[in-house]
C-alpha cells in the first residue's frame, strides 16, 4: 500500500525503510527500493496509485545500502534508467565492492551477497545535476556517495539516510549506520543552506513529514 502526501507523491512505508513514488509532471519516478523481498510491494503499490509497471519512467536512489537498493531486480527487463550518485554508481553495478576499512563498509561487504546489480542502466550523478524537476545534491557522509534531490517545483525533499525521523524531529545518521558522522553534519548544515524550501520532507527512515520539512532540517542544522 502508499500513502498519498500530496497530489502526485505517495509514500510507501516498508516496514523500516522508506520508498516514494513521484508523478514528476507526467514522469513517474520511483526514490529507493527497499529490501529484496519488497519488490512485489513496489509493483502493487504502483497499482495503488493509480499506475501499471509499464508508466514507470526512472529510478532515483539516494545511496548504496541494502535497505534501499535491494528491490532494483524486481525491475530488470523493464526499461528504466537508475540514477544515483557517482560516488555510490560503482557499488550498485557491481563494479567496485564496499571498502573493509571502514566499519560500515566492512557491513555492506558482508552483506553483498543479498544485493545484486541490477541489469538496467545505471547513470551516475554529480552535484548540481538535474533529473526531471529534481536537483541532486551531494551530502556524504552515510555513504560516501550518498545524494539527496529536491523538486522546488513539487516542494519535496527526498532526504535519504542523511537525516532519519525520531519522535517528530530529525536525527542525523547515526555512527553505527554512516561513514563519517563528521562529513554528515557538514552535509547536513551545507544541504539546509543551499536548498531551496520544500514542505514534503521524506527521510529514508520514519514518518515523512507533510509540511515545513526544509524548516525541519534547519532547525537540526542549528542545533550541529
């Protein structure tokens, strides 16, 4: 099932991670994909929606994690780039594996078994760069790749594991679950400065928020 947040975005909860479904003036697009075992939620909740599979035009991911990527296969033979950072790109096609160096790589080493590249074309984003009414931007430190977009246009945010919902406020990325918690609250203060203001703010983990997201997240820059 989705959740309507506003006219053409709807929220999927998948139990612990978040994905989102965008009519981006009449590209449907689809942020994250969950778990391998929510492929078939993504595709029924297309149909939720008001879509079939065959109205999906892209995927945007906001990093390499097996929470976020793991349902790409449910889409292979469907023709439909997927669009993530450039630093992260490499990863997802399997092209490079995770660093052991590094605590959270040395995770998403040990779970790369689970994760498999998906056969759509993968196209690599820098910072700056625009997909539909999206804009990238490059806010490292969960990954070193990861990337958040906002349509100024749709006034949404789609923040990743930048930031995570905890009792109606956000949180930074956790030690536990990042790269570099120094690089994160750099990414968050820089992103709350440079971002134009939305309302919709979807984190990758917890509830989304409908209205002042980008006043949210200031709110939490300030506190760094």
């Amino acid at each position: 099932m989705v959740t309507a947040l506003a006219d053409d975005i709807w929220w999927y909860d998948l139990t612990g991670v978040n994905a989102t479904l965008v009519d981006d003036d009449g590209a449907l697009t689809l942020v994250d994909t969950g778990l391998p075992w929510h492929g078939n939620e993504l595709i029924a909740g297309l149909s939720n929606a008001g879509y079939e599979l065959r109205d999906l035009d892209r995927i945007l991911l906001t990093h390499f994690d097996l929470d976020h990527v793991g349902g790409l296969t449910a889409f292979d033979g469907i023709d439909v780039p997927i669009y993530v950072g450039k630093r992260d790109a490499p990863l997802v096609t399997g092209e490079r594996s995770p660093p052991l160096g590094n605590h959270k790589g040395a995770f998403q080493r040990l779970v790369s078994p689970f994760v498999d590249a998906p056969d759509n074309d993968v196209v690599p984003l820098a910072d700056g760069d625009t997909v539909g009414s999206f804009t990238t931007y490059h806010t490292p430190g969960h990954t070193p790749g990861h990337v958040c977009y906002v349509s100024e246009s749709l006034s949404l945010g789609l923040l990743g594991d930048l930031v995570r919902e905890d009792s109606g406020r956000f949180e930074p990325s956790p030690w536990l679950l990042s790269y570099d918690t120094d690089a994160v609250t750099r990414s968050i203060s820089e992103f709350a400065e440079r971002a134009p203001d939305f309302d919709i703010a979807v984190p990758g983990h917890g509830v989304p928020f409908e209205k002042n997201g980008s006043e949210r997240l200031a709110r939490l820059a300030a506190t760094l």
